[in-house]
C-alpha cells in the first residue's frame, strides 16, 4: 500500500476512529476500493463522517477522490491478465458493461476533477513558446488528440513517442518557456520516466494526466490531474482522460479568443486549397 498511508498511520495526526478507516485502506485494498462511503464506514466500525474526514486528513476532497487512487493504484499492481480476471464474470454483456464503466468514470471525474487545475494547464499551454506531449502505446491517445486540435487552434503543441534518440534531441532543445506534458495511466514505462526526469533537468516545467495521485511522475510537477481510468477487460479506459483533454481545448479556445478564431479559419482555408476533404 502507499507510503502516504503508512506516514499517516506513523505521525500520530489521524484520530483513533479514522485511524480505523485507514487500517482498512491498508488491510484490504480491494475491498476499499470497491466500498461506498457507507460499506467503509461499517467494516471500519465507525459513521460515514469520520470517513470523509479520513479521506480529507489524507490530503483528498473526499471520499470518491480516495476511492479512484485507491482503485487505480490496485489495478496498477495487477497484469493485465489478472485485470482481466479482476473483472470476469462481472457482466454478461461486456459491451453494455463498457458503456456502463465510462458513465462511471466520468461521473467520477466530475466529483473529483479541480477546474482550476485544468485552467491551470491551458494557460501554460497558451503561454508556452512549445508544449511537446509523450505517451506511450494506446495511453498516448490524450496527447494525440491534444497536439492534433491545439495545432488547429495555433499552438505549437507535438506529440512524440516514447524513447529514442528524436525524444532526446527534442528535449534537449527545450528549456524554462516550454511545457512538457506526460501521459501516465495504469503502467509508467521507464522511457516516459527518462524523459520527465530530462526535462526536470533543463528546467523545463512537466504537467502529468494520471489516474495515480502518488505516480513517479508527480514529484515536482508544475500540473497534476487526476482522472479514473477502470474499464471493464483487461485494459484502462481513456474516456476520462480524453474528457479532460476536451476540457484543457475548450479553455485554451477560450483564452484564445480572436487568435484562434483567425488560425482556425486559416488552417480550413489551407484544407480547401489542398483538397485535403
């Protein structure tokens, strides 16, 4: 379990009834990570008031915002044949079950997303003079759609893929005026870690999208958010992820303004003068 679990239980801060919440966030993983405020409440011995004010003295909004990193960091410790087995026999139908799982997620992200963190991002993005994004595999989606549409709206935002020498050479040439946006949901390859870890060392500020509060990537980060990522098979989800993503264009659209109304037109006039559609 988390260090930040076994720190609270160690300086002595938590009261003894909340110290009993926390036992069982250590002692049994799955379950708190599955329990509703009520069900934690009841196996800890204690009311539902002094879960929530567990959950606050641990530095999270409440309750369901414990809950994501408790079930993400559980998910994080399985393969992916073993998510798969975490999640066997739970519905008959794993197509409805999919759309059930992003309807959760998003309801989810919607308790516990911090707006200001997002408007936060975007206005780094806005005044960045370059925003490179790296992901790796499927969990690079984000970042794909964040360089495709912010590109369109006149920043200079890449995505890159993980490792590699071209990585490298980009990062070299970044420094204090970038913005290095890193993608980390369920595992943290080494490569996107070697890059977080090179651009910490030319100053270059990082923001992290993960669905852990306690990732590697979040030690010194300049932007932190947080989003669910449970599916329903053996992989993540990235609906939410991808939703906060739409949340990060909207504001950058917004804080654009006329700006980004004249790139955007530009960038169709060049589609109809290259036939593109």
């Amino acid at each position: 379990m988390a260090d930040w679990i076994e720190a609270a239980l160690g300086d002595g801060r938590l009261g003894r009834a909340a110290e009993r919440v926390v036992r069982v966030l250590r002692d049994q993983p799955r379950f708190a990570s599955y329990a509703s405020t009520a069900e934690l409440a009841e196996r800890a011995g204690v009311n539902v008031a002094t879960v929530v004010r567990a959950a606050q003295a641990l530095g999270f909004s409440g309750w369901p915002a414990l809950r994501v990193e408790l079930r993400s960091r559980y998910l994080a410790s399985l393969s992916a044949g073993e998510v798969l087995a975490e999640h066997a026999g739970s519905d008959a139908d794993p197509v409805r079950a999919a759309v059930r799982a992003d309807r959760e997620g998003l309801r989810t992200l919607e308790l516990t997303l911090e707006p200001g963190r997002v408007r936060a991002l975007a206005a780094s993005i806005h005044t960045a003079r370059r925003t490179r994004v790296v992901g790796s595999g499927t969990f690079a989606a984000p970042g794909l759609q964040l360089a495709h549409a912010a590109g369109i709206m006149g920043y200079d935002v890449e995505r890159f893929d993980v490792g590699g020498t071209a990585l490298v050479n980009a990062l070299a040439r970044m420094g204090p005026e970038d913005l290095l946006l890193a993608c980390d949901l369920w595992r943290l390859p080494t490569a996107l870690r070697a890059a977080v870890r090179v651009a910490g060392q030319r100053s270059v500020p990082v923001a992290v999208i993960t669905d852990r509060r306690d990732s590697p990537l979040a030690e010194g980060a300049a932007h932190l958010l947080l989003v669910p990522s449970e599916g329903v098979g053996m992989f993540p989800s990235l609906v939410p992820a991808m939703s906060v993503i739409h949340a990060v264009l909207a504001e950058l659209a917004r804080i654009g303004g006329d700006g980004v109304l004249r790139a955007v037109r530009d960038t169709e006039r060049l589609w109809e003068e290259s036939e593109l559609f």
